[in-house]
C-alpha cells in the first residue's frame, strides 16, 4: 500500500518491506514491532500503523508517521508522527 505526492513516497509497513530495509540504515523502533506484532494477529490493520516516509526521487527514508490503530466505534483515530534522523 503506497501513497504518492509531489516529493514523497509514504509506504504501509508490512513484514515484508520491514524486512527489506535492512540495508538502508533505517532503525525500526519499537513502534514498528508492536504495529508488525499487531499485523499477524489482524492482518486488517494494515495502513492503520506506520507508514514508513521517503523521499520519492531519491528512495531515501527520511521518517514514519502513522496512526494508533484502526478507528474505534466512534469513528476517532488517533495518529503519531515519528522522525528518524
């Protein structure tokens, strides 16, 4: 799952791309886990936890943002930006 704007690529965190970044440098906080421990008990919170944000000409991890979950009966959702340095 991606999403595209002028200058970013911001990419739903899944096992597979977690995986996949180990090469880039990009340190998976704990934030990251709990959301990948989430995805294997509901596999339908996937785009409800981190998004991982890159610099889309570039490919570069520049950050995550991402929500606390999926939204609650009451339709609210909260959301948390990270940035990694």
């Amino acid at each position: 799952m991606e999403i595209y704007t002028e200058r970013l690529k911001l990419v739903a965190s899944s096992p597979e791309f977690i995986s996949g970044l180990s090469q880039s440098g990009y340190q998976e906080g704990p934030h990251v886990k709990a959301h990948l421990s989430e995805l294997e008990k509901d596999p339908s919170t996937l785009g409800w936890g981190v998004w991982i944000i890159l610099e889309k000409n570039s490919d570069v991890i520049i950050g995550d943002a991402g929500f606390k979950g999926k939204p609650s009966v009451k339709k609210n959702c909260r959301s948390r930006i990270w940035y990694s340095s």
